[in-house]
C-alpha cells in the first residue's frame, strides 16, 4: 500500500503578519472572495443611502428635497453603483470562493491578479462616490450613459469621466 503525502499549500498565509496585513496581502481564493462580498455589500449599503435620498425626493408631489440636476446625479450613481458595484462583484464574490472549491482545485489561476482585482474593484468604487464632489457634480446622464446626455453638452465637468 503506498502513502500519499499532500504538499504544503502553495501560497500559505505568513501567520507572523497582524491580522489586518493578512487580508490586506492575501492570496487565497477564499479570502479574496469574502473580500469581494464584503466590498460589494459595503456599495450596496452606499446605493441603498441614495435610493433613500430619490424616494425622499418623490415622496410627496412638488417635493423640493434636492434639485433636478441632484436627482439626475443620484439616480445614475445609484445605478452605477448597484449594478457595477454590487450585483456583478457579488457574483465574482461567490465564484472566487466557491469555483476553486468545486473543481477541486488548490487556487485560483493568477492568485497575485486576482489579489489585485479587489483592490482596483474598491479604488473603483471609491473613485465613482467621490464623483459627488466633482467640480459640476456627478455624472447625471443615467446609468446607461448613452448620449448626448453623456457628451461634454450634457454631462459638462469630470463628473461623467470619474
């Protein structure tokens, strides 16, 4: 009978490193997923506060909440954010913890890139919020952005670019 001995992870957490360095460089497939959930339910609180700030302004008929023009640019980061900032991260959320561990494999392919996905996934995000304080706001041709409302005409300033 022969004895099969398993190899030592391929890229092993350092458990020297603080709790916090350990997730910040992580590699593993299941971290960087929780990592991916957890930033994604993060934006999805974030498009939760501006829908709040759209039905304020609809609640009642001639409702003077926010302007026109702070309606248009809540409504299209709201949609930004829900569909790029959460429905599509959760679901690479889930497959980065749970694909590796169905087709039985050890990692996911390029764990150093997929590392940093999460991380240019959250300057992303952080980058499309901070739209608001842009110097003629936030981009406000919806979240489709077709034009002209997306052209320098109808979206004037860095909002639309950011």
């Amino acid at each position: 009978m022969a004895a099969r001995a398993e190899a030592p992870p391929r890229y092993r957490e350092d458990w020297r490193r603080g709790r916090v360095a350990s997730w910040v460089t992580t590699v593993d497939h299941k971290r960087i997923g929780i990592l991916y959930m957890a930033t994604s339910l993060v934006f999805f609180g974030a498009g939760g506060i501006l829908a709040l700030l759209i039905r304020a302004q609809l609640a009642t008929p001639d409702e003077h909440f926010i302007t026109r023009n702070a309606y248009n640019e809540l409504f299209t980061i709201h949609g930004t954010t829900m569909i790029f900032l959460f429905i599509a991260p959760i679901g690479l959320g889930f497959a980065n913890y749970f694909l590796p561990l169905q087709i039985g494999a050890p990692d996911m392919a390029f764990p150093r890139m997929n590392a940093l996905s999460v991380w240019l996934f959250l300057l992303g995000g952080v980058v499309i919020q901070s739209s608001f304080g842009a110097s003629h706001g936030a981009a406000a041709a919806g979240w489709t952005a077709y034009a002209p409302l997306s052209s320098k005409v109808g979206s004037p300033g860095p909002g639309m670019d950011m």
